[in-house]
C-alpha cells in the first residue's frame, strides 16, 4: 500500500513541474473520486425518485408528461452510468502509471484538458484526428 501524499487545498496541476509527479496524481484522484461520489449521490436520489413516483395520474397529458420526465431522467443516468465506468477506467490507469499519456500516440495529455476532463484518454491533437476520420465516416 503506497503511503498517503499530502495535497495542499490550494493545489493546482502546473506546467512547470514533473509530469504526472505524486501530487498531480493524488489531485486527479480526488477529482475523479469526488466526481463519482457526486454521480453516485444523484444515481441514489432518481432511484427513490422513480420508486417514489409510481402514482396514479389520472390527467393524460399530466401522466405522458411525467413519463417524459422520467424517461429523459433514466437517460441521464445511464450517460452517468457510462461516466463512471470511465472514472473507474481512468483511476485504475492513475494506479497503473498510464494516466495522463495519449493512448493513441503516449504523448502526455495537457493539464488543462485533464483538468477540464479528468476522464480524457486522448490528446487534443489525437481526439480532433479522431473526430475528423468519424466525421468523413458519417458522411459516407
């Protein structure tokens, strides 16, 4: 078991310093772990809110208009679904030392994509390739 790294509240991963050093590490963790703790949270809440909601609405635009309702939330939570099976994806490549590299080409992703997306596998320059060859794919 790896001893625990001290992470200032303050911290911010920056340019100058070793890349995926202890401290970028443990703070991409945490974002990541907060990240799912919060998905989970709502995953609790549509539950009991759709155990909850099995009413009898006699209004029939009243009743078609809560089922949308709950059809968009079941939606949603299966996009979260799929949102923490990346987060998992990406803190088990934190425990094997791959996180933070470009699948596509190992170039280290930058630090503000990871910031902004904690749960990126690509480099910007790789997912915009990516997007190019799914576009000219759509458009056959």
């Amino acid at each position: 078991m790896k001893a625990e790294v001290f992470l200032p509240d303050d911290y911010r991963p920056a340019e100058g310093e070793p890349f995926m050093n202890e401290l970028q590490l443990e703070y991409f963790r945490r974002k990541l772990l907060a990240l799912k703790s919060d998905l989970m949270d709502e995953s609790k809440l549509t539950i009991e809110g759709l155990q909850d909601g099995t009413r009898n609405i006699p209004d029939i635009a009243d009743r078609a208009s809560e089922e949308t309702d709950r059809a968009l939330e079941l939606r949603i939570r299966d996009r979260q679904r799929k949102l923490v099976a990346k987060i998992e994806s990406a803190l088990r490549r934190i425990d094997e030392g791959e996180y933070g590299y470009c699948q596509d080409t190992g170039e280290p992703i930058s630090l503000k994509r990871l910031d902004a997306r904690p749960t990126t596998t690509l480099s910007l320059e790789a997912q915009e390739r990516h997007e190019r060859r799914e576009k000219v794919h759509r458009d056959d």
